[in-house]
C-alpha cells in the first residue's frame, strides 16, 4: 500500500554558474545529501539535515540550504511536526529518537527575567578601574570558622571541606567520551585548564590522553559505572555521581556496539563492540541512605581530598530530592533542567518530562535556605544557559556556578542540526570515524572555548559592576536583583522573584 511520505525538511540549492565542480561538497558531507552523478553535483534533500558544513566549504559560495516551505494544510494541532512524527512511526514502528534539547516548548524564563542596575544612591562600579571577583568556590561551606592566634600571624582553626577552587562561575559539563570524539574531549579539557574552571569526564571513562588535565576534569559514576577505578576517581578534581539528566529523566543511556571502537573500549572497560547500557537507576541505590553509602564510599577512595557532587534531573520534587542528597553528605547538587542538551535521547521524554531550570532551582534553593541547610551544599545549574545573561539570572536564582554543554559545542563548531545520534557529525564533535574527527583540531577548539569562557566573563564583571556588585558571591541567590516581566504570579511567587515596575 501506497502512503503519502513527508517531503524533506530542507531543500540544497546549488548555483550551477558559480559552481566549479571542485566535489568538496560531496567529500564533507558525512550524510550522503550530495553525490556526483551524470558530471554534476546532484542534492538529495531527503538526506540534508542542514549541517552547513558545504555550505562552509564550498569555495565559491555556490551552495545554499533553503528550509521547505510546508506543503501540508494548516491545523492548530496536527503541525507539520507532529504528522511528520507520525508518518516516520508508521514506517519504522520505532522510538523517535532526538539529539540536544527540548523543542517543545518554547518559553524560556532567563528570557523574561530582567536585572537590575545602580542610578544614583548607589553607584555602579566600573570594572576596567575596580576589582571585580568572579573566583567561586564549590563545596560545603562552614557555618562559621575559628581563628587562632599564633603571635604575630593567625591560623584558621576550623576544618575546611575539599572544594574546588574555579576562577570563573561557568563549568564545562559532562559529556561522555564515545558521545563526544576525543578530540572534541581534548579542546574542552585543554578550553577548561585555559580559563582556570572543570570540564566532565562524562560516563565513559577517561581516555589515557586526558590525564595530564585531570586536575581540571570531574570524573563522573553513572549506573553503568564505566570506566571508574580507582586511578581514576584519584585523578579527577572532583567526582560526580549521575544519578538523572534533563534530557531524559528516570531513563538510563545506550551507546551502540558500532561506536565501541578499541579506544573506547579501553577508556569504558568493556569489550571492543559491545553495547554499552547504563540502567535507569543505581541498582544499588534505592534510598538517601544508600545514596550516603555511595558518597561516602567515594570520599573514601579518594582519600577525602575530592569533593563528591550528585547530579539530578529536573522533577517535579526536585526539592526535597536535594534536601536529601545534601544530607547525604554531597558537597555540591547539579541540576539538570529539561531543555538541557543530550546525544541521544528517546523524543517522547525530551520534550514531556522534567521542569525548567529556572523553576528547579529557585525552588531549591528556597528549601535549603528554610532548612538552614545552604551552605552545606552548593548548587551547580545546567541546561539552557546560552550566554552571559543566563548567566548571571541562574546565580541570582541560588546557583553557586552553571555548567554549559551545548554553548561549548557550538563553540567547537557545532550548528545544532540535531542528529548527534547518527555518529555522523559533519564537524568532527559527535563521531568516532577517523575522517570525520581529523576535522576538529583541538588546539584550535580549545582557544574558542577559551575565547567563550572569557567573553562571557567580561560581560559578568559588566553586569556586576551595573548593579554595584563587586563579588559573584554576592549575586547568588540575591533575587532582589531580579524582577520578572510577563510572568504569571504562580512562576513569579516560585522564583520569589517581584514583577517589574514593584
């Protein structure tokens, strides 16, 4: 039986004047959108999934990618997406499967959160003539310290807690090691030593050529426990235990057999072609007391040198859920929230399960404030921080630091066309082919990173300075500082954020 297909997404215009059949089309696209068919460059759009990278290369700009106008009636719920979704589920009777993060829905609240600047009975403070410090640190933090005086100098009596020192409030986050190419893990390991801050290893172990930046990477155990022993977890700065991801809460992960290349295979501890699953839960975890177990089993390897972190996603009691991981003697939580970026992920889950980050965090950290718990934990927000401003609202909404993943990637050249999955990445991030990874130098994507990060840094110290602020610490969580324009009284009273113009 004959059933109408869904025409291609985007259609690869080709100037045929300008075009000097050269084929480096066709030689960089990975996804097999152009060949050389009757002595000419042929597009089959079917194939495109708008990666730029001909567009990019082409040396005479004769190629342009057009998106299809839609050919399909219009209807308020039926979109084109959605029957889209329904003609490829009739055709293969599989998951839908998606890469970065939820398309859904497309409010996001940084978005309508405004800061606030000093006018005239507090001055603002300019950042090129006076000091403004980004340097934070993450870890569990004393009610109070004890000073002893030892003649003419003072000793801090009181016991501090290993933290980790970051000369920004901007971590790099975990992505695993056959998700990413190494090369894309180099760039981010080297990008993290450059600007004094952590990259993660992810959960697939940590490939020999990463350790001499170990002192700047946390290495992370996830239900699969790939990779982890105990060279390993003494190496990192810290180890973070993944207990959820924003992109699919309450779902494990899966990479395929095909992407288990001998490298990898090293790095994960697992044979050379076989699947790696990771549950959905810790199987030995069910409980805060067993999570404690874990955590303090880590310490314990780690000679009490390394701070343990807990990542979760964010859910509905995402709140309590932390009270708990603090009490359990986690030094810090990171929060995952829902538009937060994957390789692969089931579509259903993506865009249906989880909160907004903005939600989940001020929500925590209004609890552990009520409890007198806050400064026994610090607080790590990840997922949808696309620049300086997010920034900046995530710190004032409780965070101690944010963590940035798809940032990163556009960074090393990544232009977001969303089939991480097929391990066929045109820019040499998301794959493990050898042609394919010789594209990403990681020298030079370190120095974008790098470029990134301090970008994004001078903006800070501009917002900090606006707002007659001269320490990060002292923006977290100052929702004062914030105020809420377009908002619903319901999200305003959950941030504890004021409307605008109160």
């Amino acid at each position: 039986m004959e059933m109408y297909s869904s025409v291609p997404e985007f259609r690869v215009v080709i100037d045929r004047q300008a075009c000097r059949l050269c084929k480096r089309c066709i030689e960089n696209c990975s996804f097999g959108a152009l060949e050389w068919r009757d002595n000419k460059v042929k597009a089959f759009d079917d194939r495109c999934v708008a990666c730029q990278r001909c567009v990019s290369m082409c040396p005479e700009d004769a190629i342009a990618l057009r998106r299809m106008p839609s050919v399909m009636s219009a209807h308020p719920i039926w979109t084109e997406n959605a029957r889209r979704d329904v003609f490829t589920q009739s055709r293969t009777g599989a998951i839908l499967l998606a890469s970065t993060g939820n398309e859904l829905h497309e409010r996001v609240i940084f978005d309508n959160l405004l800061l606030d600047a000093c006018q005239v009975t507090n001055p603002a403070i300019d950042p090129l003539r006076e000091p403004i410090e980004l340097r934070t640190y993450i870890g569990r933090k004393p009610r109070f310290v004890e000073l002893e005086e030892l003649g003419d100098s003072v000793r801090l009596k009181t016991e501090l807690s290993p933290a980790l020192r970051l000369e920004i409030p901007i971590m790099i986050a975990q992505m695993s090691y056959g998700a990413i190419s190494l090369e894309a893990h180099e760039a981010l390991a080297r990008a993290a030593v450059m600007r004094g801050t952590t990259m993660g290893s992810g959960e697939g172990g940590l490939h020999k050529k990463l350790y001499p930046y170990a002192d700047h990477i946390i290495v992370q155990v996830a239900s699969g426990r790939f990779g982890v022993h105990p060279a390993y977890l003494k190496a990192g700065a810290a180890v973070e235990v993944k207990i959820g991801q924003g992109a699919k809460p309450g779902i494990g992960g899966h990479l395929p057999g095909t992407k288990i290349t001998e490298e990898i295979s090293e790095a994960r501890m697992i044979p050379i072609g076989a699947d790696a699953i990771s549950p959905a839960p810790h199987h030995d975890i069910y409980s805060i007391e067993d999570l404690a177990q874990l955590v303090n089993s880590l310490k314990e390897a780690t000679r009490y040198k390394k701070p343990v972190l807990v990542k979760i996603a964010a859910v509905h009691n995402v709140a309590a859920i932390s009270s708990g991981i603090c009490r359990a003697g986690a030094d810090a939580i990171v929060i995952d929230g829902f538009r937060a970026g994957t390789g692969a992920t089931p579509k259903v889950i993506r865009d249906n399960v989880g909160i907004p980050i903005e939600l989940a965090l001020a929500s925590v950290d209004q609890r552990l404030r009520e409890e007198g718990i806050r400064n026994e934990t610090s607080i790590i927000a990840s997922g949808t921080i696309r620049n300086s401003g997010d920034v900046a609202k995530a710190i004032a909404l409780g965070a101690d630091a944010v963590k940035i993943g798809t940032a990163a990637l556009i960074a090393l050249g990544c232009t977001v066309c969303k089939r991480c999955y097929t391990g066929k990445c045109a820019w040499g991030i998301a794959t493990q082919e050898p042609e394919l990874r010789s594209r990403l130098d990681p020298v030079e994507g370190a120095q974008r990173v790098s470029n990134l990060l301090l970008a994004w840094s001078i903006e800070l110290k501009e917002i900090l300075g606006a707002a007659g602020i001269n320490s990060i610490e002292s923006l977290r969580g100052n929702r004062d500082r914030l105020r809420g324009y377009g908002l619903d009284h319901t999200t305003l009273e959950i941030l504890g954020v004021q409307p605008a113009g109160s």
